[in-house]
C-alpha cells in the first residue's frame, strides 16, 4: 500500500548533535581553580584561568581519564598521541582570547551509542569525542546597560561528543541524549544536570528528499539545556525547514537559538562555512601520549555498563525488558539490586520491591540509597515474609517498610510486637469468614444464587477486618467452604 504523498513522506530529516558535558573533576583543565557550581561570580578565577600572561597551564590527568572512560563505553578508538590546540577567537567571556581545544585531534575516535525508540534498537554512531576547556559566562540580565561576566566556568573541562548525521527524528534525538546522560551518569564523569549546563547539546538538522544520499544545507540551533527542549526544537526545525522548502524558499546555513516560551527557532546569526580559528599546537603545554597499559588500566576499572546489566537481568532472572531497563536506570539503584540478589533469591519480587515501594519511599521522603542501604539485611527479611505469607504486602510496603528504613530492625520482630503478621490459624481467619459472611446476608444470598463474583468483595472485607493479617489464599478457601454450605 503505498503513503499518501504529504510534505512529511516525501523528506526525510538528518540530525547531528553536538553535546558538551562538563567533567566532574574537583579542579579545572589546566589550573587547580575549583569548578563548584553556584559559587559567587567570579571566586574561582586564578591568574591561569584569566589568562594573565606569563602563566603556565598544567594539564589535569583526571579530565584525560574522564574523557578514556567515555570513550571505551561507546566503544570508540582511543588515540594514544595527543595534543592541545588553540582555537583563536575573541569573545568577551574568553580571557585568553582563545579556547584550548582537541580540534583536529581528539582523544577519541568513532564509536557508537545503542539506543531504544518506538520503531526498536538503533545504533548511533559517533564522530568523535575530544576535550576542551569551557568559557565563561556572560549574563545580560543583572544589569539594563551593562553585560557582566563570570569567569568562575572558564577553563572547566569539557568533553564534546559528536554524532554523525545519522539521526532521523527529533524521538531519535531525545532518546539518544536520555542515553548520553544516564551513561555520563553512570560512569561518574558528568552529573548529567542539564539544569545547570553541565550537559548542553547543539543540534544540526537538515531535511532532503527521501533516498537523497546528499546532506542538505544544516542549521545548527546552539545550547539546547533540557531534552525536552531538544526534542522541541527538533519538531519545530524540521516543519519549519521543510515549509521553507515546499514554498519554493532556499534554506541558509544558520545558527539558531529555541525560544522556549514559544517552542519556536529564532536565528542568531548566519554562519559561513570556514571561520578561520588559526588552530595551532599550545607551545604552553606539552603532547601527551598514552601506552596500551595505561589505556587497559582504565578499561579494567569500568563498571559494568548499564545495556549489559539489563540484557543479563532479563535473561538470568526472567525480568520483563522494561523492569531490566528501569533497573538499570540508575547506577545507585542498580547497585542496590545487586546487593539484595546476593542475599536472597527472589529475584522478581525484589525488583518489584525496588520499583514499587522502595522508589516511592525514596520519593516521598527524598531519601538517597546510602540511608536505604543500612537496612539491607532487614529489607531482604522484609521481602521475604511477604514470600512466606508472613505479612500481606500492603501493611509490609504501607507500613513496616518506613519503620524499618527508619531504624534498621528485623521486621518480624516489628510485626510481632505490633501485632501486624499474617495470620494462617484457620480458627482465626474461620471466624473472621463467619463475621463477614454474617455483615452481608443479602450479598451471600445473591452469591448463592450465582453471582460467584462476589467473593472478592468478601474476601476483600476479611481483609479488612483482620486488619490485612488474614492470609488471603486461606481466607479464599474458607469463604467458598462456607457459601457452599
Ligand atoms: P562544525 O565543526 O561546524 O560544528 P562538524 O562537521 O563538526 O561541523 O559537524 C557538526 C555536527 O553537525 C556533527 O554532528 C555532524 O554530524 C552534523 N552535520 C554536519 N552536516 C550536517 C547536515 N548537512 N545535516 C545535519 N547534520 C549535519
Ligand atoms: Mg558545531
């Protein structure tokens, strides 16, 4: 069946990203400054990050084994001689005027990013991954006739990532920024918060006929910081671009900005193609080259990365694809599912454990895991007599599980002492049935007659009136023994 030929159909859009994150190392690229969010402008500014003359720059070997993890996780090549270049411009929050960049030679080469949308897996592949210093920050809004500037960013270490102009889709764009960014996290490199702009992308799109092999005229559209607003900008760019197109318009290469208030592109200024940035080596600071070993020395301190956790969970442990993949979501949470499948095999209700009431409880009391991790052992016991039919699983997540975060004790010492653990006595529950069935005589005399869906009302109002300790299989079977009577 063939597609009505609509504007859409007929083009197809080609995307490349750009992202910038920001390197968690305590210090800056080239000078011990600190590299602390929100500090007052300007108090983490030596003369090396303002580019006093005379200053020597030090390169700091943390950023360098930052940008190797990266790249070994996205499986790119990793060039052992390196060097830094400058890259000559002017701009008022750049003191060097020049930034210190990997242009021509990053530290890593290729590479690929595995990402899931709604049409399946897709392989993204990248170009490359370099370092970079970041510049600092110019802010329009403090004063109506002046531009400030803080520094205290300038000379942060940066890692570029960038795509090959392999996406399709504004989707493809969101999921693979999603991915970036739970892996930066994972690794430890980037804290991922786009907030804060220590994650920022920039997006390259171009639209061109469907099977066109040429790439079409891009416009690139700068500092995106959320993936919302990536996504956003994306739709609207492709409309925007193809309209141009349809209306018998010519694309220019563009640098644009996304309004957010509108979810609209607005152009900042029209690019031409070669800026010429006077690359050169920094005389300042030396090549650095890596061995095998010391790449290999990286490579072996890698977590397990979370794809790989997820296929193994889902193939050892029978979890659904989407339960292995909120797992492995989140390296603390993953972590914490490793340390309970060490202690007790139930693997499913741990992840459902984890997923349900754990989650909840860490989001109503914003808790972290290192707090939730002190009851691990009463946790598992937690988990487990639930299992047993010790304890009904709405008073344990409802109830026993705060007490036992809250102050680390065994559980069933708790549900003892509160009267709270299941009962399985059938004289017990027996009488429970026979003061349920007694409250609805016209309820029982409409199950009688056939309404056989009732029984979960009763043994919903056993529950209640047990106060959710009669066991419920139990409670089933005595329920239909006595209406069959
Ligand atoms: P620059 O150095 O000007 O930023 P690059 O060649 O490094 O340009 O490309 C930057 C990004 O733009 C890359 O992610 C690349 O895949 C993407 N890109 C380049 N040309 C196009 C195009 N015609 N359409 C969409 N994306 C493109
Ligand atoms: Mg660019």
């Amino acid at each position: 069946m063939t597609q009505p030929s609509t504007p859409l159909s007929k083009y197809e859009a080609v995307i490349g990203l750009e992202i910038h994150a920001q390197l968690a190392t305590k210090s800056k690229l080239f000078c011990g400054d600190a590299t602390d969010f929100g500090a007052a402008p300007n108090t983490q500014i030596s003369p090396i990050t303002m580019g006093h003359p005379g200053t020597l720059p030090k390169t700091n070997e943390q950023a360098i084994e930052y940008a190797i993890m990266m790249g070994l996780a996205c499986g790119c090549a990793i060039e052992k001689n390196n060097y830094f270049a400058r890259k000559n411009y002017f701009y008022p929050d750049l003191p060097k005027g020049y930034q210190i960049s990997q242009h021509t030679t990053p530290i890593c080469v290729g590479g690929e990013i595995k990402i899931n949308t709604s049409a399946g897996e897709k392989i993204i592949s990248l170009n490359r991954i370099h370092l970079e210093e970041d510049a600092g920050k110019s802010i329009h809004d403090l004063s109506e006739t002046a531009t400030m500037i803080d520094l205290n960013r300038a000379g942060t270490p940066l890692i570029e990532l960038v795509t090959e102009p392999c996406l399709h889709s504004a989707e493809e764009a969101y999921e693979f920024v999603t991915e970036i960014r739970k892996l930066v996290r994972w690794l430890g490199v980037c804290d991922g918060n786009m907030e804060e702009g220590s994650l920022r992308c920039d997006a390259n799109i171009s639209i061109r006929l469907q099977g066109e092999k040429k790439l079409g005229t891009r416009v690139e559209i700068k500092n995106l910081n959320s993936i919302r607003n990536i996504k956003k900008a994306i739709e609207f760019e492709i409309e925007r671009l193809i309209q141009i197109t349809e209306t018998g318009g010519t694309i220019i290469q563009q640098t644009r900005s996304f309004d957010a208030n509108n979810d609209t592109t607005f152009s900042i200024r029209v690019k031409e193609d070669a800026n010429d940035y006077r690359y050169f080596p920094d005389p300042d600071l030396a090549p650095f080259h890596l061995t095998d070993k010391s790449i290999d020395d990286i490579r072996i301190k890698l977590p397990l990365l979370p794809n790989a956790l997820k296929k193994q969970w889902a193939n050892s442990f029978k979890l659904s694809d989407y339960d292995a993949s909120q797992l492995s979501e989140n390296k603390d949470e993953a972590s914490f599912f490793i340390a309970l499948i060490k202690l007790s095999t139930h693997y499913k209700a741990i992840a459902n454990w984890i997923l349900g009431p754990i989650r909840s409880y860490m989001n109503e009391t914003h808790s972290n895991y290192e707090k939730v991790t002190l009851a691990l052992g009463p946790i598992v016991e937690l988990i487990e007599m639930v299992e047993k039919n010790q304890l009904n699983f709405s008073v344990a997540s409802n109830k026993v599980l705060k007490e036992i975060i809250a102050k680390p004790q065994s559980p069933f010492t708790y549900a003892e002492h509160h009267n709270l653990l299941q009962s399985n006595s059938s004289d017990e529950i027996e009488n429970w049935v026979s003061k349920v069935l007694a409250m609805h005589p016209d309820k029982v005399a409409e199950y009688k007659k056939g309404k056989k869906g009732l029984i979960g009302l009763f043994v919903g109002e056993v529950k209640k009136i047990s106060q959710g300790k009669a066991d419920p299989k139990l409670s089933t079977q005595l329920l239909e023994k006595k209406l069959a009577e």
